[in-house]
C-alpha cells in the first residue's frame, strides 16, 4: 500500500501547479494518493519520491500527460449551464453577424474536455446561420490539456442518454446511431472543430488573430488566485473589442483587478 508524505505531496503539487496553472490544496493529498497509486504500481515504482523523478526526467510529455489524466475531473454535459448557450445565440451570434466584415469567426472553446461544449457551439451556429452559413468560416477552435479527453472528442461518439436533453430536431439531424447505446455527431459538425492539445499555462498563446468569443468554463475552479488574474489578463488581450469570455458559474472575475465589463452572470465583455 503507497503512502505519500507531506513532503512528497507539496514536491509534486508544487511541479503540478507550474506545468498546468493547477492548484492542489493540501487536503487535496489524499485524493491524489487514490488516483496515483495505480500509476506508479504499472511503472513499477516503489514512492512518490522516485515518482517525481521520473515526472521530472520525462522528455516527451507522456508522463505529464498521464499525470494531468488522472487528477483532472472532465465531468461536463451536452448544454451545460444552458443559459450561456441561449445568450450565445441570442446575443452574440446577431452582434457577429452585423459587425464582423469579414465573415471570419473566431470562436475558441479552451478547456474543451470531451467536446460537448464545442459541438453545441457549432449546432448553435449551424442552426442560426442555415443556408448563409457557406458565406461565413464558423471553424471553431478547441483546446485542453490532456490527450485523453482531446482523443474522445474528436471521434465525437456518445452514449445515447446523454443527449436526450437536447432538441429533437437537432437528435435526428446532428446525430448518427451507431448501435443500441451510441451516437456519433453528425460529420458536418465534426469537420467544423478543430481539436489542439495547449496548456492555458504556456508563455506565449500561438495564435495569429484575436477571438470574437472565448469560453472558459469550469476550468479556473483548478487555478490559484494569482494564476487565474494572470489568465483573465490574456484572455483579454486576445478578445477582439467588444469581444465575449464566458466562465462558469461558480467562477468569479475581480472587478478591481480586470477590465471586462460585466454582462450577466458568469459572461463578461471586452471594452
């Protein structure tokens, strides 16, 4: 039975929190004790000690990779807080439509976990736009950390009861059964995602051209106080004017240390 000191615990959060922007909270020792332990049975390692030896060794990402896997929690839901959806397309769909000449959207869904929220995004769009949707690029852009979840979302495969809450007609149009228990996103909606693995935490964002729309949710709730205005900051920097960021509920911006202009609940603006 692996037991992990105060000492190795604080080592490895503290690798963690520089690597991804992930803050562990020392009560949180245990739960990572729990979600490890098979790790380090499977490389044949005898403590976290030698663990983080091997983290810290590792060249080629994987073992970080894995790490991230394991201590994230990728729960999420096709149209989760719907009512950031329904402002999407309400709102901010019609503002794009009569302010962005030329027809490029820059939409990023960052933190995307197993791509419920870009695929709603691009249904949204798809069903608003309708047969002018040719004239616009509607690509979505879709990041997160781990390999895992980037690796479902592509394939765009769910269980069936999963999306029983969405609209019928979006079940039989944007969906294909692929037996009993599974359903795939219709291709057309896949094509319109582009899936990246990127860490929120990197030096320099490589993007060429500012976004109209980021949402970010539910992912700062993993993040420090310091990290998450750091972050705020970019996501800021790489709004277009007038630009939308949506957070998640339980996530909050500092009004004394941010610019955005606060909108509704957990969706604030670009000046």
């Amino acid at each position: 039975m692996f037991t992990i000191t105060d000492r190795e615990f604080a080592q490895l959060a503290s690798y963690i929190h520089s690597n991804s922007g992930i803050y562990l909270k020392p009560e949180k020792k245990m739960l990572v004790l729990g979600r490890l332990h098979q790790v380090l049975l499977q490389l044949g390692l005898d403590n976290f000690t030698d663990y983080y030896e091997y983290l810290v060794s590792d060249q080629s990402g994987a073992a970080m990779g894995t790490l991230i896997n394991k201590i994230t929690t990728n729960h999420t839901f096709f149209m989760r807080e719907a009512n950031h959806f329904h402002y999407f397309k309400n709102h901010v769909l019609p503002y794009l439509k009569q302010t962005v000449a030329s027809r490029d959207l820059r939409i990023w869904s960052a933190g995307c976990s197993t791509g419920e929220e870009p695929y709603c995004l691009a249904m949204l769009m798809d069903e608003y736009f309708g047969i002018s949707k040719k004239e616009w690029d509607t690509k979505l852009l879709a990041t997160d950390i781990s390999d895992k979840v980037l690796s479902l979302a592509s394939q765009g495969i769910y269980e069936k009861g999963t999306i029983g809450n969405l609209p019928k007609h979006w079940r039989s149009t944007y969906f294909t059964k692929l037996d009993e228990d599974r359903v795939q996103i219709a291709e057309g909606i896949r094509r319109e995602i582009i899936f990246r693995r990127f860490n929120l935490m990197s030096l320099r964002f490589p993007f060429r051209r500012k976004f109209h729309v980021i949402f970010c949710r539910n992912v700062m709730i993993y993040f420090d106080n310091r990290t998450k205005a750091e972050l705020i900051q970019r996501f800021y920097d790489w709004l277009e004017p007038g630009g939308y960021l949506f957070i998640g509920h339980s996530e909050t911006i500092d009004k004394s240390q941010s610019r955005f202009h606060y909108v509704m609940p957990a969706v604030f603006r670009k000046n």
